[in-house]
C-alpha cells in the first residue's frame, strides 16, 4: 500500500480508503461481516475510513466505531454532515449546515463513532440556505475545541471552493482543507475545475465513486440487465427519482463498457481494476475511495491496489472518454451551484 499526505493537511493516509457508504440497512446489514472487512482493509494497510451520518441513518457510523475499537489512533477518520436524519423524525433545524445543526450534529457522529474526536469534518453538500461564514465560523470552533482536526467539503462547485477559502481569510477562519469529489472514467467533469482549483488552493482531493455507482463493474452489457426487480434499478431510482435503461446518456455508458473492457483485457486486468486505478493517476487525486458492499468486492478492491495505467493505455482511454467529459449531463450536479437548479429558476417548487 502507498501512502501520500491528503493536501496540506500534513496527514499522511493511504491511496485507497475505505467508503463505508454500503454499511447498513440501505446496502450490508450483516454488522459483523461489515466489521470484518474493515479490520481487513486496516490489515491490508488502509488506514483512511470515511462515513457520514446519512449512511443508513447513522448505523455505518456506529458500524465503523466497533470496527476501529482498539485501533483508532492508527486510523484516519472522516464523516460527514448535511443530510436530513430520518430516525429523527421532525427533521426541521435538524439539517444543513447552520451553526446550530453541526454543533449537535458532531456529537452525535461522535457518539455512534465511539471516538473523541474525528479526523476530517466534510460538509456533504453546499448549502444555498446558510452564509458560509456561519458555517466556517461553527467548524472553526470544533477544530479549536479538539474535537475535530482538520475541515472540507464534499460535491461542491469549484466557485463555492474558492469562495469558502476568501471567506476562511477575510475571517481568518479554518480553512477547507479537503474536497470529496465524484470521479470515473464515466464522470471526469472534475477535470475542468474543480482540480485544478483543488491544486490551486493546496486542498487534498478525495475520489468517490471510482465504478460510477457500478456501471464500471461490467455487470451491465445490455438493457436487459436492468430488471425492475434488480438492486441497481432500486439503488438509482430512491436517488434520482428514476432510472431509464433506454436513455441515449445509458445506452452510451453500456457501449462503453464493452470498448472499455476490451482495452482492460489487452492490459490483462479486470475492468474494475482498470476503472479503479484509472481515478489514481490523476496527480491532484490523493486518495480513491473504495466502497464494497461485500467481502468479496472488498478483496477484488484490495487486489487492486498494485495495478499502474501505462501511458499509452491512458491516452487511450483519453481518446475514448475525453477529459473533462461527464457521460450523463445529469450527474455533472457537483460543478454547479445546486442553487442554480430548477427549484432557483421557478417560484411556488
């Protein structure tokens, strides 16, 4: 396993770590094989673990702080903020970025973790509804209060990067230090901005998503693949409130998928290793979350973590998917301001 510090944080974490967004209710409900493939990434010499509160209502976080027990000060811990709670029930103030939601909403990550303090605090998306000041302003005072080492975000626009550290310095606030991103080779529109803005402002680059949400497994070869009773047409209908195999925009991604396995079969390497490293060679991407949902996507995961792309093989790849391309316009949500969406355009949504 390689190691690399993530931005300027001066933490040192592995290149792969370990997304823990299937433990739970919504993807593994077996706690003890979740726990079993965390000590077994941590064995492997994965020492970067990411949740977030939303995760299945809180209960991957709670996962992951039985998991880390004994060996938390090896571990390098990340968690999120922002979404709705649903076991909360009344989810009014109990969301967003407001001064008053995080300050509540860390003790209970904190809880569930089992842990006194967190590594790395991401704010999961960008909130129109809330100054960024406040924002900074709250988290700020975690850091100060040791309860949080280091500060980003996660799916913000790259002007909402930047406006976050003018504000950090107007205010001589903490300063986002880390961006979580999507990154595939079927949603490269990170590409055009947002790395290079990360690389700009010295802020560490986590990917999520490496197999674009499983396209890039090679499960999927044809439109008969997506059965109205098949986990995948579940999983992308509950996210973006439909799922159409016959789209131009899928139809595309699965002819893809064939040119792509072609070429990962002239490198002799599976396609979901192909995919994974190809998210790796990037120089602004410190580290590649890997987000199994069993043991044995987890150990094909970690067989992994050696594959290096040759040059010719990315320009290949380059001449395929060209940088900077998002295959669904839809998923290219994180390089705009959200806020700049239907509900922004019409009044009485």
């Amino acid at each position: 396993m390689e190691y690399t510090y993530l931005g300027r944080t001066g933490i040192q974490v592995s290149r792969y770590a370990l997304g823990t967004g299937m433990f739970g209710s919504l993807g593994n409900p077996d706690h003890d094989e979740c726990v079993r493939m965390v000590q077994t990434a941590l064995d492997a010499g994965i020492n970067f673990i990411d949740t977030a509160d939303v995760y299945s209502d809180g209960e991957s976080e709670s996962i992951v702080g039985k998991a880390i027990a004994g060996r938390r000060d090896d571990v390098v811990l990340s968690t999120k903020y922002f979404a709705p709670m649903a076991a909360s029930g009344e989810v009014r103030n109990r969301w967003g970025a407001s001064r008053r939601w995080i300050v509540q909403e860390v003790e209970n990550s904190l809880t569930r973790l089992n842990t006194d303090y967190i590594d790395i605090y991401l704010q999961h998306h960008f909130d129109s509804n809330t100054a960024i000041e406040e924002t900074l302003s709250a988290l700020s005072d975690l850091v100060h209060q040791g309860k949080v080492r280091s500060i980003g975000s996660s799916n913000f626009a790259a002007e909402r990067i930047v406006e976050a550290q003018w504000q950090s310095e107007m205010h001589s606030y903490e300063r986002f230090r880390i961006e979580e991103a999507p990154y595939s080779l079927f949603r490269r529109g990170i590409e055009r901005a947002i790395l290079p803005t990360c690389r700009r402002y010295g802020i560490g680059v986590m990917a999520w998503s490496p197999l674009d949400g499983s396209w890039l497994t090679g499960r999927y070869r044809q439109q008969s693949d997506f059965a109205d009773s098949h986990r995948f047409h579940h999983v992308r209908t509950r996210r973006g409130g439909s799922f159409e195999p016959d789209s131009p925009e899928h139809l595309r991604k699965l002819e893809l998928v064939g040119q792509l396995d072609v070429l990962a079969q002239k490198a002799d390497m599976p396609l979901t290793h192909l995919a994974t490293a190809f998210t790796l060679a990037h120089p602004d991407v410190n580290t590649v979350l890997l987000g199994p949902r069993t043991t044995a996507q987890l150990d094909d995961s970690l067989a992994s973590v050696e594959r290096r792309l040759e040059p010719e093989l990315l320009d290949a790849l380059d001449a395929l998917i060209p940088p900077g391309t998002d295959i669904a316009s839809a998923e290219s949500g994180s390089t705009v301001p959200l806020e700049l969406g239907r509900r922004y355009r019409r009044r009485g949504i």
